[in-house]
C-alpha cells in the first residue's frame, strides 16, 4: 500500500520536542516508509528539520495570501517554498472557524501556493448540522471550486483533504461508507473539472490514528490520511507508517 501520510503537528507539538520526535521517526522506520510521510511542523520547526533530516518531506499548515509586502504574521508561499516545504495545507477547518477564512482567502492562498511550487492540501468537508441536513455534498463542491480559480496546469499536483469537521478533533473517524461516498464524489468532481489522476491524491482526514488507518487506505479513492492527534510523536507516526506497510 502506498498511502501518503500528512502529519498535521498544528500547534501540539513542542518547539524543544520536534527534532526528538524526529529522531524517533528516523530511528523506528525504514527509508520507504518515511518517503510516505509528509510532516507539517510549527513555522519555527521547519528549518530545524529541514537541515538535521534533509531526506523528509516537509509542509506547511498555511500560508499567507499576500504575495510580499506588511502583512504582520503572515508568512510567504515563496518563503516556505524556499525554507524546501513541498506542500501546504490550506484551508484546514480550524483556520475556517478560529480565523474565519473564506473559499476568497483560501483561493487566494493557494494561487501563490501553486505559482511558488507549492502543492496545496485543499481541506474541505461539512460540518455536524450540514451532515445530518444531508448538504455535504454541496458544501464540499462549493470549497472544491476555488480550484475553479486557479491556473491550474497540467503538471500541477494537488491533494484534497476530506475532514468532515465533525471528525476531526472527535474520538472516532468517520464511518466507512461517509468516507467512501464522499471521496467517490470528490474523485467525480474533480475528473469533471479536467484534474487527472496522476496530478490528484484525496485523503482522508479526522481522528485517524494506528488502530483505523489501515482499513480507511483501503476505501476506494482514498490515497492517503492527514493526521493531527496521532502524529504528534515520532512513535506515533511510526505506528501510523507500519500498519500502512
Ligand atoms: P485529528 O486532526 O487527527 O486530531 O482529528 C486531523 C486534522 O485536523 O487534520
């Protein structure tokens, strides 16, 4: 099985703790497994664990949608491009709800993602109340259209991230058919709009850890997890990479 594994570290992992739970990684997983993993560090975090583990793949969990300029906070798509991030999430649910970003903001961020090299990790998925409405389909295609904005090329990468946001954070994922139906509607969604499978990955995202993420890979369409809690540990992610060997 070849699932890519995005390790979400949001804001839970440590500044003195991240090259520990490196070092861990490096020492309990072999040179193929780590080439599926993906780890989203803290901004400070990233340059540390690019220069003492120049083999892992490095990404950030956002990204400003300003190109240069006075944008206190903000950091630069380019900026991370060169600190050799390979991609970037945006979009996540979390800066949605706590930073109140909009499908405009999320465009905007992933325009210079894509221009800079960068490939974004678009999340999308509804919420509890649009769940039980039955809408999600319809939430989801209206945060799958910033792509509709973008120049997208044909060599292009992109990965889209289905997080229903009701799983995400929750002590279980989403049910088997939820995640099923849902990617199948995103694979469908995305050939319409001309994204071939080679340039795409869905993954699935929210409360997935060691003990689920075996048979979530092995859904139809889903390439791969974004992980937050369960990835915070170098043994941690092991364990996620192991039961994906
Ligand atoms: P979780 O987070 O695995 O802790 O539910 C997933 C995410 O937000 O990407």
């Amino acid at each position: 099985m070849s699932a890519l594994v995005v390790a979400n570290w949001k804001m839970g992992v440590e500044h003195r703790r991240a090259l520990g739970e490196c070092r861990v990684l490096a020492r309990s997983t072999t040179a193929n497994e780590r080439a599926r993993v993906v780890i989203c560090p803290s901004f400070p975090d990233i340059a540390a664990i690019r220069s003492a583990f120049p083999s892992f793949s490095i990404g950030a969990q956002d990204c400003s949608g300003y190109e240069r300029g006075a944008y206190t906070g903000d950091v630069a798509a380019a900026d991370l491009r060169t600190l050799g991030c390979r991609v970037v999430i945006l979009g996540h649910s979390e800066r949605r709800r706590y930073y109140h970003e909009t499908n405009s903001v999320v465009a905007a961020k992933m325009r210079l993602a894509v221009k800079v090299g960068l490939t974004p990790i678009l999340c999308v998925g509804e919420n509890r109340q649009e769940h039980q409405r039955g809408s999600a389909k319809r939430v989801v295609w209206r945060q799958l259209s910033v792509l509709t904005q973008q120049p997208i090329r044909a060599s292009s990468q992109i990965i889209i991230a289905y997080e229903p946001i009701w799983a995400v954070g929750a002590p279980r994922p989403a049910g088997a058919e939820t995640i099923a139906q849902m990617h199948a509607e995103i694979a469908r969604w995305l050939q319409k709009f001309g994204i071939q499978k080679r340039q795409r990955k869905i993954l699935y995202g929210g409360a997935v850890d060691s003990s689920t993420i075996t048979s979530i890979c092995q859904l139809p369409h889903v390439g791969g997890v974004l992980v937050g809690r369960a990835s915070w540990t170098g043994e941690g992610l092991a364990a996620l990479l192991h039961a994906t060997s």
